[in-house]
C-alpha cells in the first residue's frame, strides 16, 4: 500500500490549487489522482478570456490560468498519476485506485481531498417530450467539439438554459459561423453572470427569451426544430403561446450537478440543495480528514473562487494531519428567507483564526435589498446589497468576534429583508 499525507482526488483548477497550496505551506507527500489524460480539468476547453481577475490581476483564457499551476505543480516535483480512476474511498482514508500502468492499488492517506468538480444535466433529467434524433448536446459537449476537436456541431441552434457555459458557447458558435436563434431560459431570469449576458448574447444580438422553455422536439435522423412555449408562474408551459423554430441543434444548458458519487460510497452527507458535502468550517464533511472544494462542494461562477476555496481546504487538512481532529462543529447555518444555501453548513467558532467566508446564491433577483445575518432575534450583521441575482454567487465574510454572539442552540440564518 502507497503512503502519502495528501491524496487530491482530481486535477482540476480545485484540484491544482490544493496541491499548490499544500506544498508551498510545508506538506511535500502529496499525490494527484486525474483520470483524464492531462491536468487542468474543463478550463482546457475554456479557450475564452475572463480568467483571473481577482488571483493574478490579469485576464486569461482558461488553458493560461490552468497552465500557471500545472506549471507549478511540476516546478515543485509534485506526484501526479494521470489517467487514473478511483474507485473507492473509505471512511479510513484508504483510496482504492486503478490505472493501465499499475493495475488496481491502494492508498493510505492522512487526509484527502476531494476535487472532482461537477457533471452536466443532460437531457434525460428535464424530460423533454419529443423524438431522439442527433443534434442534441450539453453547453460542454459543444464546447469541446468547437475548441477541441475542431468540429462545428450545428449550423442553426437553439439554446435551452441561460447558465454561462450555454451564454459562452452562443458567442463562440456566432463567431465559428454558425446562426444561434435564440437562449430559451424556464426562469424569469438568468442563471449566468450579467457580463456573460451582455458580452454574448446581447453585444451579438441574440434574443433571450425569458420565462421559456422547450416543449417539443422535432425530428427523426437529426433535429429539425423545436417548439417551445411560455410558462406562468408555476413554470408550466402555456399552449397557446406555443412556437415553431426551425434548427439542427438543441443545445442544453440546464445546470450543472456536483460529482459525488465517491463521496456517498465514502459515507459523506451530501446537501440536498447544492447536492455537495455537508462541510464545517475548515471545508471537512462529516467524515474527519475527508475535504472538499471547488465544483465538488458548490457549483461556482469564477474560478479565482474555485482557487481560493481550494486554499482553504489545503491548509485545514494540513492542520488536520499536524493537531489531528478538530472541534466538533456546534453551529448550524441556515439559508433563511430569499436565499437557496450556504456553504459551509455547520461551525464551530473556536476553530477559526480570524474570520471566515460565506458563500450562497440568492432564490430570485432582488434589488435595493438587505442582506441579514440572525442568530435567533439578534442581528450579528446588516448590508445593504445593490442587487442580488441567482446567476452570481454572494461572498459574506463574518469575524471570529461577529460569530462569538451566535447562540449555538439557535443557530446563524442568512436571509434577504427587501425594501
């Protein structure tokens, strides 16, 4: 059996980021465990400009934001085993793995990692009606067909879902000659980042049809069009509004679901909202010295995000391998009312060294609105917040000192007060 201090499961940008952290913060036996045939995970395919902003001050596609870890990842000798699946964790940190070199092995790890990232929703989980023929694809698939593979999937698309990797790839057909009809979004808003709206669809003048949604799809060998209908408030389509468009392609942009299918067979507890580990403070799930950042834990916008959870997971299991357990958490976060979750679930305020960041995505868009941290009737913080949006994940960052006020029995509730 192989040894390391820290196994990362993935070699994504949560991934890259962990391991860079680790090594530079003292911790040498680390191993990369990527079942792809190269580091960087989905930024590879990301050939787009937007890239860190906030963690190098530049802009960067996202194969150079990708390239300046793997850059140091072999700068510092980091062990990396590409082209490996895990199959199995247990609770006792023991990873069971197998590649084309070395056959099935395991390892003991004093803490891992956990780093795969997320999945697309394909068509099967919305239940479109209608036939099966080809031309129907996820935002992902598409993106790597174009940047890739070469391969220019449709010549006149429609887009179901207004998530970023859909907002990007309408801009990227558009300029790759190809006719995008329209972005059918089932919200009366979008799930993408307002710079994704205004820089691809409407600087492209590509219509985005709000409160839409897809109803039918026609065709037998391939696609041929698609109806698609209004919805009332219930999201249910509305018949008479119903509407032919002609197309070859449906691509779907319909959300992105965490990859945790290691994580339930290891025993984690996953979040029914974010469908990522239930973790603590220090990103720990349930399980101690199993942590988890980036897409694996909570869907992101950016990936400067991604790095900076990544960090933090480093140095907890770091500690965790240096002073062993940590305090149990005696905290419950709840999202309260207008807010969909929060990230981490659970605290324990002696554990923290300073302060602590918390993430979540609010249930609608609000504008002029309170953002308000409770705990029972008290109000440990109030801001006002310019606007809220779904598409555009909110930071909060509370003090040691702000959180010592949290009654434990009661628990800290986030919650949007309008007017």
């Amino acid at each position: 059996m192989l040894n390391y201090d820290i196994v990362i499961i993935g070699g994504g940008p949560a991934g890259l980021g962990a391991a860079v952290e680790a090594y530079e913060k003292g911790v040498k036996n680390i191993v990369i465990i990527e079942r792809d045939k190269y580091l960087g995970g989905i930024l590879q395919q990301c050939i787009h400009n937007g890239f860190g902003l906030q963690e190098f001050k530049e802009e960067l596609t996202g194969p150079e934001y990708a390239q300046r870890f793997i850059d140091k990842v072999e700068e510092y000798g980091i062990n990396v085993m590409l082209e490996t699946m895990v199959l199995e964790i247990t609770p006792e940190r023991i990873v069971k793995a197998v590649n084309s070199r070395d056959g099935v092995f395991q390892i003991k790890a004093g803490a891992i990692i956990l780093a795969m990232g997320c999945r697309e929703r394909p068509r099967g989980a919305i239940m479109i009606p209608g036939t099966r023929p080809a031309g129907i694809l996820t935002a992902g698939t598409a993106q790597r067909y174009v940047n890739m593979e070469g391969y220019l999937p449709g010549k006149e698309i429609v887009i179901l879902g207004s998530g970023d990797v859909g907002l990007i790839m309408a801009r990227r057909l558009t300029l790759e000659g190809a006719k995008v009809k329209a972005v059918v979004e089932l919200m009366p808003y979008s799930s993408g980042l307002t710079r994704n709206i205004v820089q691809c669809l409407e600087d492209f003048n590509i219509p985005l049809l709000l409160s839409h949604t897809v109803i039918e799809i026609h065709g037998k060998d391939r696609v041929e069009g698609v109806t698609i209908a209004k919805v009332d408030e219930n999201r249910e389509p509305i018949m008479d509004t119903a509407q032919y468009i002609s197309c070859d392609t449906l691509i779907l942009s319909v959300g992105l679901i965490p990859e945790n299918e290691l994580s339930k067979q290891a025993g984690v507890e996953l979040d029914p909202v974010t469908g990522g580990p239930i973790v603590n403070e220090m990103l720990e799930t349930n399980i101690p010295g199993i942590f988890a950042c980036g897409n694996v834990l909570q869907v992101h916008d950016l990936v400067d995000n991604v790095t900076a959870e990544a960090r933090l997971a480093a140095n907890s299991a770091i500690r965790f391998i240096r002073e062993g357990e940590f305090g149990k958490s005696n905290i419950a976060v709840k999202a309260g009312n207008g807010i969909r979750y929060v990230v981490p679930q659970k605290i324990n305020v002696d554990n923290l060294e300073k302060r602590i960041k918390f993430r979540m995505r609010p249930v609608n868009v609000y504008n002029n609105a309170t953002l308000a941290v409770k705990s029972g009737d008290k109000y440990l913080l109030r801001q006002k917040r310019q606007r809220l949006t779904p598409g555009e994940m909110i930071d909060v960052n509370l003090s040691k000192d702000i959180l010592k006020n949290a009654n434990p029995k009661e628990g800290i509730v986030f919650l949007v007060e309008e007017g």
